[in-house]
C-alpha cells in the first residue's frame, strides 16, 4: 500500500515553481544566503519573475538549486494549492527577455562520484575535473572516509572546539600573567605581545585560506595534491552546509600549531603568550566561522561578515579570504565589495 503524508509533512514542504521545474526549498530556507525573507510569499507559487529580477545568481548557486528539484507529481501528493494542486502563476516572464546569466541551470558533474561511498578514496579519479568539481557545491551528507573510526574524526560538534582549546590558552597566558600582575611595564608588555599574537593568527588565517586552502589546480594536479586539498579545505565548499564539518577538529590543529609555533618560539620574545594570542585568534575565528554559517545575526556587523563570507562561497571564490577580520583582505586588495541591501536580511 503506498504512504501517503501526513497533513504536518505536506505544510511543512515549501514548494515553488522555476520555469518548467519544481523545488522544495523546505530544507534550504534557514540556509539560503539571501536569508529566508527573500522567500517570503513564494510558497506555492511560480518564482519565475521574481528570480529574474532579483540580482543574478551565480554559477555555483544555480548548480545547487538541482539539489531540491522534485517531480511535478510530488506537488500533488503534498498540498494543494488554488490552481488545481500546482503552485500557482506569478507573473511568468517571456522566456525571450530573460537574463540569460540568471536562468539556467548547470549540467550536473555528481555522475564523476559515487556518494554511497567514502569520497577521499574516489579524488584521485577526477583529478582531471576536481578544480570545477569541488566549487559546484551540493547539499546532501558526505563520507569522507570508509572506515567508522577514521570518518568519526573527520566530525567536531561546535562546542568541542572551545572546550578543547580554552584549558590550552589558559595554561600558556597564566604563568606569564601572573608573574607580571604586579609590574606595570611588564603587564603592558605582555598584554602587547598577547594582542600581537592575536594580529598573527589573522595573518595566518589569510595566508592559509588563500595560499593553501585555495591552491589553484589544474587539469594535471596529480592526484595527491587533489586528495589533500579536498581532505583539508575542498570538502567544506563542496558541502558547505555540513553542520559537522565546520570547525577545525582539535588533533589535527593542535599538529599543525605545534608546526607553526616550534620555529616562531626560536625567534619570538615571550613564544608562549604570542601563541595564546593566536589560539585566542583561532578560537574566535572557527566559533564565527560556525555562527556566519548557522546562526541569525541581527547587528549590522554580524549580517554583513555573513553576507560577505557567503559570496566567497558562491559568487567570489577567489576573493574574501578573511573571514575573522577584513584587514588582510584590503592589504592585499582581495575585498568582497557588497551591494547596498534594501530590507534587513533574517535568516530564522
């Protein structure tokens, strides 16, 4: 016997029109860049003309439209609207005077990948096409690795960072501080070279983001480089949704800190409470990082990091590479100009 669902299943699908296509952006709505309020009244309707006349999506964000592409029949399994179970017109456009940069959708590449399987062992097999491949972003769970024990550490949960991090910076600033409480100077200087720490992890963000994280690959990167720049950064852009994979797990940054701080403390006065610093730098970093992905801010400065940090991901994606702080970015003139927003964007 075929299920049919529930009334509360059907009024929670969120069911539009697109040209000759249907989607239910039920899933999408809290994470759309736009915020939810830019979908406001199109429940159930054509959104033909409104999409072409809002500002022109780019490639990366058509191709993830295809993600909530359902049959035309699955509209009238679910609820029915006023014009006979299919969502109704809303000023449909002449095909002939659309903007040809904002209408179609992507040929999809997912056909290069088998998604029942771990990913990182399938890389090597599209070197050829893995550059274009990974910034077509999709939204659907993604396995990194087959066996459980190596896929369960690919995986932090937000709250483990901070958890994880905070004895570590406490520890390396307390000595310091506390044997400086009573010298004035010597407070001062130590407060300096912590805020100096500080200043160093945004160059480091920057640096890694747009030098290593965002490595340019070619048709002939040999299969390794691919591998490693999927397992490090290409993941998050190609499921850049993935709540589980936002923030950096705490093994493999603590390896790379140790990297990093080992030559740094050979030429640094005062190494330990510089690197306290620069945790205190990364921790605000991935917990934001997190929060621009999944919150809601409402101050202007939150809405714009959020905006800004979503067109690195889908409109500029070798452009925006701060995401803590916007210094280096306008140092090295890779500044995301935004347009001018006409409502208050929410995204709950």
């Amino acid at each position: 016997m075929e299920a049919h669902p529930t009334e509360t299943e059907a009024n929670d699908k969120f069911i539009v029109k697109y040209r000759q296509q249907y989607y239910d952006l039920s899933k999408f709505m809290h994470k759309h860049p736009g915020g939810i309020n830019t979908l406001k009244g199109l429940n159930q309707s054509d959104m033909t003309a409104r999409f072409l006349k809002a500002p022109p999506h780019s490639d990366a964000a058509m191709y993830l439209m295809q993600e909530y592409k359902i049959d035309s029949q699955d509209t009238r399994k679910r609820r029915p609207s006023t014009s006979g179970g299919e969502p109704k017109e809303r000023n449909q456009t002449n095909t002939q005077t659309e903007d040809k940069n904002n209408n179609q959708l992507d040929d999809s590449m997912e056909h290069l990948v088998d998604w029942s399987k771990a990913m990182l062992p399938q890389i090597a097999n599209i070197t050829e096409n893995y550059d274009e491949w990974v910034h077509k972003p999709v939204d659907r769970p993604l396995r990194l690795f087959g066996p459980w024990y190596l896929e369960m550490l690919t995986k932090t949960p937000w709250w483990l960072v901070p958890s994880f991090w905070i004895p570590v910076i406490l520890k390396c600033a307390s000595e310091e501080f506390a044997s400086s409480w009573q010298n004035k100077s010597q407070l001062v200087e130590v407060v300096a070279y912590f805020l100096f720490g500080v200043l160093l992890w945004t160059f480091l963000e920057y640096t890694l983001h747009r030098w290593v994280f965002h490595v340019k690959l070619k048709s002939n990167s040999g299969p390794w480089i691919c591998t490693f720049h999927f397992m490090i950064h290409g993941l998050h852009h190609k499921v850049p949704f993935d709540p589980m994979r936002l923030v950096f797990p705490p093994l493999p940054g603590a390896v790379l800190a140790t990297i990093i701080y080992t030559p740094l403390s050979f030429m640094l006065l005062h190494p330990r409470i510089v690197l306290s610093g620069a945790l205190t730098g990364y921790l605000c970093y991935d917990l934001m990082h997190y929060y621009l992905h999944y919150g809601n801010p409402n101050t202007r400065a939150f809405v714009h990091m959020k905006r800004y940090h979503y067109h690195h991901h889908f409109s500029h994606q070798t452009l925006g590479y701060g995401i803590s702080s916007p210094l280096w970015d306008v140092v090295f003139q890779t500044r995301i100009h935004l347009r001018k927003l006409r409502y208050q964007l929410r995204w709950s």
